[in-house]
C-alpha cells in the first residue's frame, strides 16, 4: 500500500478523534463511570503516546519524541487517573491534548514519509502476528487509536451522551 494511504488514513482516524475531544466537557473528560479504568481524558492522552511510542520505539529513536516525558506516567500502559495522583502529576487539559492531537499527524508524516519500508530494531509480536516494517506499526498504531475511539464512545453514553459525533460537528460549525 502507497504512503499517502496510511498517512491519509491517519489524517481521517485523528479527524474522528478530535471530533470526540471537541464533543467533551472537561467535566467529561475526567469522569470514570463504574466498571471503567479509565476516562476520556485518559484515553485521549493515550491515543497520543501511543502512537509516538510505537513509531519511534520501532525505530529504536524513543528519544525524538515530540510530546511531554510525563507522558509515558499519565497515559502508559497499566496507567490510569487513579495513578495520577500517586505521580503528582497534573494531566493536560482537552485544549492542550487537541492541539498535541491536532499536530501529531504533520509532525509524524514529516519524520517518517519515504521510511515505511523501513525495518524495526526487533519485529514487533502481537501474539500470531509479527509487524516487520514501520507500515505495519502504522497499521497497528491506526486500528489502535480507533479502539480507543470505541472506549470513548461508550464512556459517552453512559454519561447518557447518543449521537456524539451529531454534537461534534454542531460544536465545529
């Protein structure tokens, strides 16, 4: 598959994901509702280091990351705003996450257009399947976000929100 489709990918699964941000109060944000580890914040944020974790960790450049070091403390893997107060950390707010959101995908598509082909340090094993080349991780990185994006949506109705992206695109307009 060419470049332009993974990074045009990218482009419409992050156009998705602000469109949930922009559809969230801050009050949202941060609620847990019961049975849920994490919040809509949370997963926002996780969105983010994901995808800067994933990408440069496969190239073996972790240090060229362009997002905030906390990052790993707020948003990694096994985290959640329960942990946050252990860290002393403040989360960012959903203006700071859009415009680190917003800017991602420019920034990403800048550093690593002409390198999908490229292999990792070590392949990457999802269990049966194993990701050899920075599409792959692209690949992965993309269906992960939209993942989150189905965390968000149930975060949001039960918060007892239907239509949300009816109220995204009202927001916009």
């Amino acid at each position: 598959m060419n470049e332009n489709v993974w990074f045009q990918q990218l482009d419409f699964i992050r156009m998705r994901t602000l469109a949930f941000l922009d559809a969230t109060t801050e009050e949202q944000a941060d609620e847990m509702p019961d049975g849920f580890r994490n919040s809509i914040r949370w997963n926002l944020g996780h969105i983010l280091l994901s995808h800067e974790n994933l990408l440069y960790s496969f190239l073996g450049e972790q240090d060229k990351k362009g997002i905030p070091k906390e990052f790993d403390t707020l948003f990694g893997f096994h985290t959640s705003p329960d942990t946050w107060k252990e860290s002393s950390l403040t989360p960012p707010s959903l203006s700071e996450l859009r415009h680190l959101l917003k800017d991602q995908p420019k920034r990403l598509k800048g550093v690593f257009s002409g390198r999908l082909d490229e292999q990792g340090e070590k392949p990457f094993n999802l269990g049966s399947v194993t990701l050899t080349t920075l599409a792959d991780v692209f690949a992965f990185a993309n269906w992960h976000e939209g993942l989150h994006q189905g965390n968000i949506t149930t975060i949001k109705r039960v918060q007892g929100v239907e239509n949300l992206f009816e109220k995204a695109e009202a927001k916009v307009n």
